[in-house]
C-alpha cells in the first residue's frame, strides 16, 4: 500500500540505519539536520553587523545615523560628536543587552548539545553527547530522564508496552500521559533484539502541532511482505517530555535539532505593540515635522537677511572665488542641512532607551508582588514580556474562560441519572454517610430486572469509556489519592471531568483497576473482578465532543460504549428515555453542573469487523488522517441506546465574584467565552455577579434561530437595545447604574458561525455591525459551546471594530491560546489544564482574582508613569533647543551653536534622563489602597487619557513657553550688567 499516494510532504527513515531487503521499494535517501539546538539569535562573527542592521532599522537610530553622516561630511556648526555619541551610547547599551542575554542563550543550548545520550551501536549501548544524534539512531531512555529528540515509541520495560510520561517542559501539564509502544516491536526488550530489528518508518515532514502526528511503520520479516502498522502521537515521544514510572524505553530518532516538535514551537510569536509605543511614533513624526520647518524658516531668513551685500559679505569675512562660484542651490541645501543638525536634539534619541529600561525594570514590581502569589500551588505572576506593561492600564474588554479560569477545575461527581433514575453517592441520613447505601432513587420506584441491567452497563460504560491510568504506589509526585475502604488507588488522567467520574462510579459500587495487556479489570459490587479486553479508543476530541471505547466483555459480546456532551449524544440516539435524562440534565445544567451522557450499543463480530477495516484503512492514510478518521467515527458513532447522564460539580474560584464586579466598575466589559453548554455557563455567569437578578438576558441562540431566521432575531434584538436608549446616547457602561435597564447577551458557537459566514450577496458585514451594536448596548455577553477558533474570532471581531478598543483575553488551557495570541493582551492562568495558555500569553498569574490588582493597581500605574515619561522627554528637549533656534535670530543666522559641545552631548544621556527614569519606576500618585477600593479611578486613564493631543500640545507650549523664559530672562538679565557692549568691563 506504500505507493498508493503521492506524498509531497512526507519522509522515510531506515531504524536503526538498516536498509530495506533488496526488492523492497526504493526510497530516495534524504538529508536531515543533526540533534544541535539553536536557540540563539548570533554567532561570535556575525553579532556586529546583524545587530547593527537590526539597530538601525528603528527610525530614530537610522534618523540619527543620518545627522552624523551629514556632520562628517558638510561643514556644520557642531561637532559630529554631539550626535555620534549619545547614539554611540544607545547602540552600545542596547547591543550590550542584547549581546547579554544570547551568551546565555548560547550556554544553555552548549548544556543540552553535550548532555550524554544511551545509543544503540552493534547490538550494545554506547553514550556519546545529545548533538551527535542523528535521524534513524536508536536511543535508551531512563526512568526520570528526558527525551532527546522526537522518538518513535519501539518498546520498554513494562509488559504492556505502554510508558508514563509528564510534558511539563513542553505544555505544563504535570499529568502522566500514557503513550504505547509499536504493537510488533513491544516484545523487544534488550539491545540485541532491537538492534535486529529490520523496519522503516514513513512519516510527515516536521510541523510544530504538539498534538499531531501522521505516519506507519513497515516491519519486514524475512523475505515476506512488510507488515504496515499506522503510527499517531500516541506513539510519539516528544523532546521536553520526561519519562516517569517506567524503568527504561526504547525509541527511534525521527525527528531531531531544530526540527523537534519543541524547537519549533520556541519560534517567536508575532510582536504586540502598545498604543503608547504608537503614540510616541506618531509624536516623532509631528516633532520631525518642526525640526524641517524651523531649519527652512531658518533657512529662507538668512537669504532674506543676506539680500544687502554687506552683510552678506562684510570686509571682515570676504568670500572666495570657489565660494562665489558655487551654485546658490546647493549652497542653501547645506545651509539647510546645517540647520537641521543644530536644532535636531530636539528629537529625544535616548527616550527608547530609557523607555525600554523602564519598562524591563518596571515590570519586575509584578513579579516581586506578594499579594499575587499564591500560597497553594507556590506560584507567582510572571512576565513573559515587558513590551506591554502600560496596556494593562488601558484594557476596555476583558474576554475570559469559565472552566479553569473563573472556576476551579477541580471537579467533584455529584450524581448520576439512570434512565430518569437519580443515583447519589454516599447520601447522608440524618447526618450519617451511609457508605454501604449505592445511591438513592430520588424520583422513582427502584428500577426492574431490564432497569438493573442497563444500570449496570451504564456502571461499567463509566468504567470503561475513559484514558485514566490507576497508580498502585503511594508516592506519586502531586497526583491525588483517593482511599476508599474497597481499595486504595490512584487514578491519573489528562482531565479532571474523567477522574471524577472514575471515583464517584467507584463510590457507587464499580471500582476500575487496572489496564493489563489490553484488558480493563473492573471491581463489580458483588468483588468479582471483570475483563473487558480493549479493541478500540475513539479518542476525545473538542470537534466532536465525545469520546468511545470498543469492548469484548468475557463472554464474547463487543460493546460501544460512549460519552460526550448531550448535543453530540441526543442527536445519535434512537432509543432509551431520552425526555427523563435530557430533563434531568437541563435542571443540572442550569444548577450550574458539567453534565454528560452515556450511550452505548451491541456489535455483532461482522459489524466490528468492517469497523475494523475502516479504521485500519483511516488510519494508515498519511494525508487527511484526521478528516478520515473522523468521517468513520461519525459513521459507527451512530443508532445509540441512551443510558443516562452524569454530573459533575466545579466550583468558582475564589473571589471571582468581586474581580468582575471590580473590573465592571472600572468600565471594563466582561465577556465569558466558554465550551460549556448554555444552561451551565449562564449559571456560572450568575454565580460571578456577570449577570444580575435585574439584567434582561437576550439571547441569539440556534433555538431562537430556529423558531424565526437569523436576520429577524438580530433585528429585533436591535430593536430592543434601541428602545430602551431611546434618542440619548447611552454611555458604553452605564449598565451598572440603576436607572437604565440592564441586558445580558447569550449567543452560541452556531449562530455565530452563521453572523460570520459571508451571505450569498458577500455582505456578511452587514449582520456583524448589528451584532455589534447590540453587544456595545449590553452590560455582559456570555458566548457558549464555543470552538477555541471561535474564541479568537470573537476577540478579532471586537478588536476590529470601528472603536478599536483595547482588549485582554484570560484562560488557563490550550483551547485559549488563539484567544490569548489573538487579543492586545494575553493573560495566561498557571492551572490544572497545564501551562500552554501561561506559556503563550504576555503575563501569567496563578488564580482569576489576581487580575483586579493587575489591571486597577499596577496597569493604572504603568501607564501614569510611561505616559509622563514620553511627555517630559519631548518637554524637555523643546525646553533645550527652542533658545537655539530664537538665538538664530541674534546672530544673523549664522549657525552659531548656543551650547557648548559637551552640554549638547551629555544633556539627553545623563543630565535629564536618569532623574526621570528613576520618577517612572516609582511615581505613586494615588496609593494601591485607594485604586483597589475605587475601581472607577481606572476610567480616568482610559483610551489613552494623558497621551491625547490635548496633553501632547499642552506639554509642547509649555516647553515654548519655558524655553522663552529662560531665553528672554537670560538675555534681559545680563542687558544692563557690569559687561558693556562693546566688552568693557
């Protein structure tokens, strides 16, 4: 089957550097890089002229290196020094700091090129250094040691050839995942074995997808025809991942150096810029503006003063003859030139310095912040840029996740309904836990022999349908235990929802045990042990929002078991009591519980194994694998039996409430962006004071949709908002005040698909400024069942629009990186759903209610101090070079200097840059007390409040006007001194 496609993208590795047996397909050899990371950005040849190309593409540096140039080569009434040095001193400091900080990316790439490797050389283990390894070797890693390249998984010391492994280093997530070994080559488990191993592996091109991974594995015996085994990241070892709980394991380089999954993912991310920094571009520009108006003012008045011949030439300066022959043109173009050089200090060329070190040491105040570490995980905010420090002051949207981020993530079972039959653990009577009691029935009669045995395969389905691992020993770094008088295990899974379920199904009876040689045991109420053996893993996916497991129970029956989120369930089922359970779980939903269903249905042998054959056929494809896959999971997930439903409680985090209500005060709008279904969301919204008992919920749901079309429900809701506003215009935050009515808006992934999806006529954007209009009237949006795509769509959307609005968007798991790369700033949550969002975002704190002292205290003074900061440095350089120009005017235009050259040289670099410095790293004007206690003081400095160009012109005439003060004072004060005129004294 290896030649059926035509693979662009795709290449082929030889294990072990073992050729193919002669007659085997020819495979064109390819080069691949060697196992050296480099992280760094120089070499020790190239740092001088990169850096200095990079340096120079800032328009204030290359402004700059222009005057210079044109002091060397015209005769100009300063020293090139004046200019040369201070930009000396810029290019020197930045290079400096940036020279810095690649020597130490050069010594941590040199520690991990030379950490020594287990190699597999003639049928013995050889260690040579990391960067050594090449594509193809067969390498030995050890319980606790990370991965040095990307392995493909060939065997370990486990019977089952499976193998625990945490990816902290890669997305945080301190879980053990459990990967599995090629099912031919797990029974290898010493050096000689493997190394006799005879196998090629085809695979796709490297792509930085953590999650992804396409390939087969051709293992030849003898002379026969290769066996092709599919290959996915269940079967790929990632370099950052470490090995635990498994004594040693065995892979095959495929992927190694800058082509490992981690060093592709260390690729820098689009650069964010603040409206500060744009602010103060825009300001150099209108500076720029003036500095050519004066030099040609300057330039035409000392032609018009020249017009008289004795000034123009006076007996004590005659010209020459070159000078009386030279073109009048090109004289006054170096005339003009040489004005542009006397007066151009009144461009700051240290302001980007001193703003660059202002905001990498200003951004340590949060790091160093005691009140937002967090005493229960041990962790503290970090910044992984300092770029956008002032921004936190400017937030007007603040789009948020719910699981994980509003809430805990730490889920517990609270029950389960069996057919309209409601199960809760461990009930207490009469303030007694009746652990012996397997639930109560809360709305019916206990269920018949037909209702015993779909209650016990609902049991089993729960025991069954999951990827929990079980841990029998104690000490398990941060994993939870669980002790139950049956038996003591513990369970560890990916997430959170399935571990619950695991442990609150092993409270009502059914304790899973173990996955042995592909064989789940589970523990039955009566202690007899069952074996299901495990054919088949649909895995969870967000798309399809449900997962499956394909089992042969003991006596020969296979079973599809099944469980997912209730609109992928409901719609697949045929039979069972589906009004009693869907009741069931909207009263949950709206209680604010995760809900799931459980279905299942019976394979005969035939049906399993054309099944098979579809998966087989799917999952061998090296194109498409995902779209094949899941057109055959919709295929055979169909025609269910309903069994029930479970429920699961997450509670909201601690001071959620008040962080939102703060932030709301403070004129920020908070939208939830959640997968969650609608009833459980809006519970959640309520809990954490988004929604109100008084706020008017709107919704722009599929149901409404529906029941009329689109273009009506966006209409009327228009309608609605417009009403209530009546002619006035209703400021964007008066949701919280008393008198007007407050709206609410619910909208689902579904409708806004169909808000985003361009019309027949192409004038989508017609429905996206209703939309709009509606969400600028409404005080919250909760936006559900959302795809992570989805979440940046929004953030764009509003990003986007005609206000331009600064937005900030929180999360806590990987579906929330768009969102977060996506938004002006990007918060991650240090949670359970590992570090992914914490790793791509500008800030990471470790809990929701950390983001009220983030934005209210430090962001309001971040952008106090670096908004003063840019003012004063064109302030002042007005205030110094404004005498310059009216000096001109005393001395016939003649370009006399009114400073001496060390004065002009130091004036930016020391005497006023570093007390100015020191105020934008300290200034408190209101105290962190107040700006806590009175949330609306952040409106004060919103949509760029001080650097608007009200204040921008205001600091500017101050500076004229300080500048005539100290020239016309200067020049009345010294008239009528004891120096004559004429120099007498």
């Amino acid at each position: 089957c290896a030649g059926e496609e035509n693979w662009v993208d795709s290449r082929t590795i030889y294990v072990g550097h073992r050729e193919p047996p002669p007659g085997a397909e020819a495979y064109i050899p390819q080069r691949f890089p060697d196992n050296r990371i480099v992280s760094s950005k120089y070499t020790f040849w190239n740092f001088i002229p990169k850096n200095l190309f990079e340096q120079f593409r800032r328009i204030a540096n290359f402004y700059f290196l222009i005057i210079f140039l044109v002091q060397l080569i015209i005769d100009t009434p300063t020293s090139p020094v004046t200019s040369g040095l201070p930009l000396l001193f810029v290019i020197t400091v930045t290079a400096i700091k940036q020279g810095y900080e690649d020597w130490l990316r050069h010594k941590a790439d040199n520690a991990i090129n030379h950490c020594p490797v287990h190699f597999i050389q003639h049928g013995k283990l050889v260690r040579k250094q990391s960067r050594k390894l090449r594509v193809g070797d067969i390498v030995m890693v050890k319980e606790d040691e990370k991965f040095p390249c990307d392995l493909i998984f060939l065997s370990s010391s486990r019977g089952d050839g499976t193998c625990f492994v945490t990816t902290t280093g890669l997305d945080g997530e301190s879980s053990h995942k459990t990967y599995y070994a090629v099912q031919d080559t797990k029974a290898f488990h010493n050096e000689e074995e493997i190394d006799a191993l005879h196998a090629t592996i085809e695979c796709e091109q490297p792509q930085p997808d953590l999650y992804k991974f396409v390939g087969r594995i051709n293992v030849y015996h003898d002379r026969n025809e290769p066996i092709a085994r599919p290959l996915g990241s269940e079967n790929l070892l990632l370099r950052g991942a470490t090995l635990k709980n498994t004594e040693k394991i065995f892979g095959v380089a495929i992927y190694t150096g800058m082509e490992t999954k981690m060093a592709l993912n260390y690729q820098s991310k689009s650069q964010k810029r603040s409206a500060v920094e744009k602010s103060m571009n825009v300001f150099l520009v209108v500076y720029l503006c003036i500095l050519v108006s004066k030099a040609l003012i300057n330039t035409v008045l000392k032609y018009a003063w020249q017009s008289e011949p004795f000034r123009d030439e006076p007996w004590y300066n005659q010209k020459t003859e070159p000078e009386k022959k030279r073109n009048l043109f090109l004289q006054a173009f170096t005339d003009f030139l040489a004005f542009m050089v006397l007066f151009n200090y009144i461009i700051p060329v240290s302001m980007y310095v001193t703003v660059e070190m202002q905001k990498f040491l200003g951004s340590y105040f949060i790091a160093w912040d005691e009140e937002m570490f967090d005493e229960d995980t041990g962790e503290g905010p970090l910044v992984n840029t300092s770029d956008l420090n002032e921004e936190l002051g400017q937030i007007e949207y603040v789009f948020t996740d719910k699981t994980g981020t509003l809430t805990e993530n730490n889920m517990e079972f609270i029950e389960c309904c069996i057919e309209g039959h409601v199960y809760v653990p461990h009930v207490i009577c009469n303030g007694q836990i009746l652990h012996d009691c397997t639930g109560i029935d809360m709305i019916d009669s206990s269920p018949g022999s037909s209702g015993k045995e779909r209650e016990e395969l609902f049991f089993r389905a729960l025991c069954l349908c999951h990827t929990v691992q079980v841990k029998e020993d104690d000490n398990v770094d941060g994993l939870k235990k669980n002790q139950v008088p049956r038996r003591s295990c513990i369970y560890i899974s990916s997430s959170p929802d399935e571990v619950a379920l695991v442990e609150g199904i092993q409270r009502l009876g059914y304790t899973y045990l173990r996955l042995k040689d592909n064989y789940m045991e589970i523990l039955n109420r009566e202690n007899n042990i069952e074996k299901f053996e495990l054919l088949e893993v649909f895995s969870f996916d967000s798309v399809r929002r449900r997962m499956s497991v394909i089992v042969k129970s003991s006596t020969g029956d296979i079973f599809l078991f099944c469980k997912g989120a209730d609109s992928s369930i409901f719609p697949r089922v045929k039979e069972g009591k589906i009004d009693q359970v869907r009741a069931r779980v909207e009263r949950n939903a709206v209680e604010g519980l995760r809900t799931l269903c459980v279905a299942y249905k019976k394979l005969t042998d035939e049906e399993y194994s054309g099944v098979q054959k579809l998966l087989q056929s799917a999952k061998l494809a090296l194109q498409d694998r995902d779209k094949k896959l899941a057109e055959v999971y919709e295929k055979i997930e169909r025609d269910f039996i309903l069994l029930g439903a479970t429920a699961v409680e997450d509670r909201l985090q601690e001071k959620a409430a008040d962080t939102i209500e703060a932030l709301q005060k403070a004129g920020i709008k908070v939208w939830v962006l959640t997968g969650d279904k609608m009833e459980t969301a809006a519970a959640t919204c309520y809990a954490c004071k988004l929604f109100r008992r008084n706020t008017q919920i709107l919704e722009l749901t599929t149901k409404k949709i529906e029941e009329q079309s689109l273009h009506d429900v966006l209409f009327d809701l228009n309608k609605t908002v417009i009403r209530q506003n009546g002619s006035l215009t209703r400021d964007t935050f008066s949701g919280l005040s008393t008198d007007t009515q407050d709206y609410g808006l619910i909208i689902d992934g579904a409708a806004l698909s169909l808000i985003m999806k361009p019309r027949h006529d192409g004038s989508s954007g017609n429905y996206r400024e209703i939309f709009l209009n509606i969400c600028r009237n409404c005080s919250a949006v909760l936006c559900c069942r959302m795809a992570p795509l989805q979440k940046a769509q929004i953030v764009k959307l509003i990003k986007l629009s005609k206000e331009h609005p600064i937005t900030l968007a929180i999360g806590d798991g990987a579906n929330d990186v768009s969102m977060i790369l996506e938004a002006h700033v990007g918060i991650g949550i240090i949670g359970k759903e590992g570090r992914q969002a914490a790793r791509n975002s500008d800030y990471a704190i470790p809990k929701f209610k950390h983001l009220k002292k983030m934005l209210l205290v430090h962001g309001h003074f971040y952008y106090i101090r670096i908004s003063e900061l840019v003012q004063y440095f064109f302030y002042k350089n007005v205030c110094f070079i404004f005498p310059q120009f009216l000096y001109q005017f005393f001395c016939g235009f003649s370009q006399q200097t009114l400073y001496d050259t060390a004065y002009l040289t130091l004036y930016n670099i020391s005497f006023t840059s570093l007390p100015i410095l020191l105020y934008s790293l300290m200034e408190q004007h209101v105290s962190p007390d107040t700006l806590k206690r009175e949330p609306s003081l952040y409106r004060d400095v919103a949509k760029n409040a001080l650097l608007r160009w009200r204040a921008f012109i205001y600091w500017t005439f101050l500076g004229v006007f300080d500048a005539l003060v100290f020239f016309f004072g200067a020049y009345l004060l010294l008239d009528n001194t004891v120096v004559t005129s004429n120099g007498q004294v």
